[in-house]
C-alpha cells in the first residue's frame, strides 16, 4: 500500500497548527497575565545534615509563610487562566467550524485541534485551582463544547450526505 504524501503533510500540518495554537495561547497568557512569583529556597539553608542556627530557621519560617502565601495566590490565578483558556478553545473551535463551513478544511482542522488542545490545557489549569465545583464547570462546559463540535463536525454531514444519496 502507497502512502500518499500530500496526506501525510497535510495531517502534520494539521496537527502542528494545533499544537502552535495552543502554544500561542499558553505563551499569550502567560506574557499579559503573569502568574504569582515563587518564592525561592534560600541557600543559606542548605544544612547537608547539620543543625540548624537560630537565624537559620527564622529564615526557613519566614520561607514557609512565603510560600503559603504563594499557594494560597496561585489557586484564584489557576482559575482565572482556566476561564481565560477556555473563552479561547470555544473561539478557537467556533472559528474552526466557521471556517468548515467555507471549505477551508485543513485550516479549520488544525484550528479545532488546537482549540481541543488549548481546552485540555484549560482542565489542567482548573484541575489545579483546587476547587472541585469550578473544575466540574469546566469539565461540564468542555464536554458540552466537544459534543456540539463533534456533532457539527462529523454527524451533521453524514447525515447531509446520507440524504444527497437517497435523492
């Protein structure tokens, strides 16, 4: 069996525009919405085993508070990056089929790949905000999203097709 090389490039086309899609997003994100900054381990309390000194462990107090603070700011910033993420995977997904609709196929392909991508990334990020009824949000939210995209995208015309045929 021959493989057919323009198949070939046109699904690794596919499938990186999907993946630099999501990329573009994640990155996008991440340079206008920074996140909290972690606090770094301070090396004057690598002890290797030794005991520590009084002012070492107020430092290492003053380490822990400072890193709670960060966890406690990091879960609201996981949140809002998984709404932001998601806005973005349903306007990925809804162009997608826009552009399905104009026959522009390929590009819509790698346009919805990268808007399931971006929504993966969304559940990660909300998974991560530690808060069990916003995840089941999103998770209800994306399953709803793939299951009209799904619909639109391979039921709907087949069922068009199937109707072409009988006439």
């Amino acid at each position: 069996m021959k493989v057919d090389d323009n198949k070939v490039l046109k699904l690794v086309y596919t499938f990186f525009l999907g993946v630099l899609l999501a990329i573009f997003i994640g990155v996008g994100i991440d340079t206008f919405y920074p996140g909290p900054q972690q606090p770094e381990y301070p090396t004057e309390l690598y002890s290797y085993g030794e005991k520590m000194t009084a002012k070492q462990q107020e430092q290492q107090k003053e380490f822990d508070k400072a890193q709670r603070d960060f966890e406690k700011a990091v879960q609201p910033y996981n949140r809002n990056v998984s709404i932001i993420s998601l806005v973005a995977a349903v306007v990925l997904l809804g162009v997608s089929l826009y552009l399905e609709k104009r026959k522009v196929k390929i590009v819509a392909d790698g346009i919805m790949l990268g808007g399931l991508f971006t929504l993966i990334y969304s559940l990660i990020r909300g998974f991560a905000a530690e808060d069990s009824k916003y995840v089941f949000v999103v998770v209800t939210v994306s399953l709803a999203v793939v299951l009209y995209l799904g619909y639109h995208r391979f039921v709907e015309p087949a069922e068009k097709k199937a109707k072409k045929t009988k006439k």
